[in-house]
C-alpha cells in the first residue's frame, strides 16, 4: 500500500474528520498560537496556512492580521474551511506538491500534521520555504509517534492498544513518516532557513479525555481498512476502542515537535 498526494490516510471525507479537528484545536492550538506569536505575526501580515484542516489556526490568524492583513488557507479538501471566506480569509483549494507553486509574498507560513503524510514532503517544504519574502518565518508542526510508545512497565496504567499498535503498522505501511517531527530541526536548516528553533510537547491522555477523544476518532476512521486487511480483529478493535472511555486507562501522546525558521 502506498500513499498518493490525493490519498491522505486520515481524509476529510471521513464523518470522524470534525471529531479529530476539534480534539486537535483543544490540544495543540494553544502552542501552536505560542509559537506564532513568537514569531511577532500581528497586525496587515501577510499569511499561508497550508493544510487548514478544521480552519482553528486560519481563524485566529485572520483575527491576528486584522483588515490589513491577509490570511490564505489552502487544503485539498475545503469544506470545513468555506465557512471562513465569510471571515475575509481566503479559502482556496490547493495540493501544495503538484499544483502551480504560490508567489514568495507572504511573512508568514504555518502547517501542522501535513508533511509527515506527503510521500513528496520535501518538495512541500521546498515550496513552503520558496513562498517566504525574505525575512518570513517558516513554522512547521509535526508528530513523531515513534519515540515515546506507552510502556506498562512505566507506569501501570499506561496501555498499548492492539488497536493503536495496527493503526501505527497502517501508517508505516502506508507511507507516513512516523519520525518527521523529529527531524524538523535539521530539515529547516537544510533549506537555508535561518534562527532555527525546535521544541516539543507531550501530553499523558486519560480515558475520555480530548486526547482520547483523538485517538478515537483515528481509530474508528481505520476500522474497517485496518480489519480488512487483518492488522487486527474486529473484536479486539471494538474491545480497545471501549477502553478509550475508561477512567483507567492512560497513554502517551505521541511527540509535537514544533519549528521555526527565518527566510534570509
């Protein structure tokens, strides 16, 4: 199995799609909004977001920019973004790999959890870079969902799902580089990017949680391929989808590395 620009594992399509943006926006936009403003976006900035999913992190942009400002978002699939033309953000629909690259016009270029999915990322990075004028920043918000597994013998109430553990094998299967984030760092550098910096967060998810919640919505998005194509049973699927609304249960988030850089 193999990934197509066009094949994203986790599709809009999906009816858990609104599930996973919201859990998304809960746990990750207030760090993700930390690392913009550190950035100094404020007030006629002109900015990309790449992949705008849910629409959470255009909206605050278009607030930040205000009037003077101008704020497009681009994915491959827009109907969870429409709604934000009604908010002077431009909504367009936008393969950042194989459609016409976008004019270097804008000071600042956000994605989050789209690079570790292209089979093409360095193109798309490539081409986020290209689209800096000089002097924008670049920042870029990436999984590595293979460092930090959760282990029982930590603590006990950590648990590896056979579930998460299919979905894991789906992914690397399935052509998703599982340790981008983790190599954000080197790869800004590599384009030339200057002022690089990288830090990340982890959450512990409990069950019933926003994180759960997330990981819910994923799982129940892969049920039916990942049986399908025997990574797991259905029962034991149904059975570790139920301990996700357990009070009991606790697991690692994978790890959010979040970079910078500056265009020079």
């Amino acid at each position: 199995m193999s990934t197509s620009p066009h094949n994203y594992l986790l599709a809009n399509t999906s009816p858990e799609a609104p599930k996973r943006f919201s859990a998304l926006a809960e746990l990750f936009d207030p760090g993700t909004v930390r690392h913009l403003d550190r950035c100094g976006v404020g007030r006629g900035w002109t900015c990309l977001e790449v992949g705008g999913g849910g629409g959470s992190i255009a909206r605050w942009l278009g607030e930040r920019v205000g009037p003077s400002g101008h704020v497009l978002v681009t994915d491959i699939d827009t109907r969870y973004l429409e709604p934000l033309n009604d908010a002077g953000i431009e909504v367009r629909r936008h393969n950042i790999v194989t459609d016409a690259p976008l004019e270097p016009i804008f000071q600042l270029v956000h994605t989050r959890l789209v690079l570790m999915h292209l089979p093409q990322r360095e193109r798309a990075l490539e081409r986020m870079v290209a689209a800096l004028e000089p002097g924008g920043w670049l920042v870029v918000e990436e999984y590595d969902t293979a460092s930090m597994l959760p282990d029982p013998e930590v603590a006990a109430g950590e648990v590896f799902l056979k579930a998460h553990r299919a979905m894991l094998q789906f992914f690397d299967d399935g052509g998703v580089d599982r340790r981008y984030g983790r190599k954000l760092f080197a790869r800004l550098r590599a384009h030339g990017l200057s002022d690089v910096r990288a830090e990340a967060q982890v959450f512990m998810f409990r069950g019933g949680s926003s994180g759960a919640s997330l990981l819910k919505a994923n799982l129940e998005q892969l049920r039916t391929p990942m049986i399908e194509r025997n990574y797991i049973s259905a029962r034991a699927f149904d059975e570790d989808l139920a301990r996700l609304d357990d009070s009991d249960f606790i697991t690692p988030s994978g790890v959010m590395w979040s970079a910078s850089g500056c265009r020079s």
